[in-house]
C-alpha cells in the first residue's frame, strides 16, 4: 500500500506515451521521456512535477479514498532557424492534440487509473541567436481510488 498513485499514473502515463512514438504510431519520431532527458532532440514530450487531492470515497475515514493525480507533461519543440515562433508554437500545439486524441480514445492507464483530462496548460518561448524554441505544458488529471482497509 503506497499514501498516493500520483507516481504510478505518471509513470503508466508515459509507458503508454512511449508506446505511442514507436514507428508507425501517432507520435512517430517524437522523444518520449518520463522526466527530462539530458540529451534532448528536436521535438520531446517529457514529465515534470506532480500533484494529487485526495477525498474519502466512504463514511469511514482513509478506508477507501479517490485521488485525483495531476501530472505536468511538457512538449518542447526546437527549431534551427530564427524567428519560427509560430512554427514551433504550432507544432507544439499539434503534438498536444495528438496525445489529447489519444487519451481520449484510450482513457485507461491500467491499475484502477483513467485520464480523465487536461486541466489547465501554459506555453512560452525562447528565441536564442539563431534558434527557435516552444515549451508547452498541460496538466494531466488522472483518477484512481486507494484502498487503506477492508471495506
């Protein structure tokens, strides 16, 4: 028994991601990684941090509790050439609307946990000398119940 799912949805989370990048899926040629990777290609979907609520699903205190997990996922576009903002604005739009597609037609994560969308996202963007670059990041919810004792 662990005190949260949070990391277990976060971790199936991007299982089923890094599933979705293989070749001939719809995330194809896009590095998928749980958190972020040192070495980082042109076009990543990674995670970051976590948070949870939980509340109790019974009378009884902590015998049965639903938990909304919230898992940051970020897409950061990079591009080689000066003052491609919409471009990689775009692209990174796109890649989240991919993965929002997908979530939607397959909400399990297994274990008891189901995406249950996307609550809240926030984008920005860097233009260092010749580059171009766009992190956008959203909010993951993901429910799933603990169980403390018998019920």
């Amino acid at each position: 028994m662990t005190g949260t799912n949070v990391y277990a949805a976060k971790k199936a989370l991007f299982d089923g991601l890094t599933v979705l990048a293989a070749e001939g899926q719809p995330l194809a040629g896009i590095q998928v990684a749980y958190a972020f990777p040192g070495n980082v290609e042109l076009e990543c979907i990674y995670g970051g941090g976590v948070r949870f609520t939980q509340e109790d699903a019974t009378a009884e205190h902590w015998v049965v509790t639903d938990e909304i997990a919230l898992v940051s996922v970020y897409f950061r576009v990079h591009r080689k050439e000066p003052g491609a903002v919409a471009l990689t604005d775009a692209r990174a739009a796109e890649m989240l609307g991919i993965t929002v597609d997908v979530l939607r037609a397959y909400p399990s994560l297994g274990g008891g946990m189901t995406v249950t969308g996307i609550t809240q996202g926030q984008g920005d963007y860097d233009q260092p000398q010749d580059e171009c670059l766009t992190i956008l990041s959203a909010q993951v919810s993901v429910r799933s119940q603990l169980t403390y004792g018998a019920v």
